[in-house]
C-alpha cells in the first residue's frame, strides 16, 4: 500500500513463467543459430524450429505484457489499470455492473455500465479471488 492505494504485484508463479518461457526461446534460438541439423530433412526441422521459436516468444511477450508491464492499484474509491503502450483504464466502484473470471485465460474482470473492462491475474501478490 502506497499513498492510499493497494498495488498488485507479480507473483512467483508469474516470475517462473517469465523467465522459464524466455530460458526455452533462447535455448530454442541457440540451437537454432549454432546447432542446427545434419539429416536429410534439416530444412524442415528448422522450419518447425523458427515455428516454435516465434509461439515461444509471443507467449513469454504475453506473459510480460499481462504481468509486468501492467500495472493495477485500488482505493476506496476506484481501481485503476495502466498498461504499457495502451494508457490507463479507471472504474468507480459505485459504476460495476458485473465481473467474473474468463474461464479460458483464468483471468478476473469487471466491467462498467459504459463498458470499459479492467482484467488482472488471479496469481499476482495481493489478488484475493473467491468463488462463490
């Protein structure tokens, strides 16, 4: 809590995520560049390999774009999400009309009668989600 607001943080399960999808995109690069392939089907082990290499690098852009990059803070009053690159969204409380957890992305949402959704992970330090 800083200046009367509540912050969520990422969480361990955030930071594995992170730095374990970065570690398999840079192995997967390594072998890339300096490993390659002597069969005789090497041009399409690298094709398959520049595939993964791109799925395993938007995957750890996610992960860093919706944990670390994102910034969420509540009061009394309002909550507040900044995100990098896509500004800042603020919800009064008093304004919610509905909220939930996305059942795909596990990710927990409320929205406004205006329709501006604010999103946030479950798993970040000071998030504290029941069903029920």
């Amino acid at each position: 809590m800083r200046g009367g607001w509540h912050y969520l943080t990422p969480s361990a399960i955030e930071w594995f995520a992170l730095i374990g999808s970065f570690a398999i995109t840079a192995l997967m690069l390594w072998v890339y560049h300096f490993v390659g392939s002597a069969r005789a089907d090497a041009a399409t082990q690298m094709l398959i390999l520049k595939c993964l290499i791109a799925a395993c690098a938007a995957g750890t852009g996610l992960v860093f774009f919706t944990s670390f990059a994102c910034e969420l803070r509540w009061n009394d009053r309002s909550i507040e999400q900044r995100r990098l690159l896509l500004g800042a969204k603020t919800l009064r409380f008093a304004d919610i009309v509905a909220g939930g957890m996305n059942p795909l992305t596990q990710a927990v949402w409320v929205a406004d009668a205006d329709g501006t959704v604010i999103r946030f992970s479950p798993y970040a330090n000071g998030a504290e989600f029941r069903r029920g």
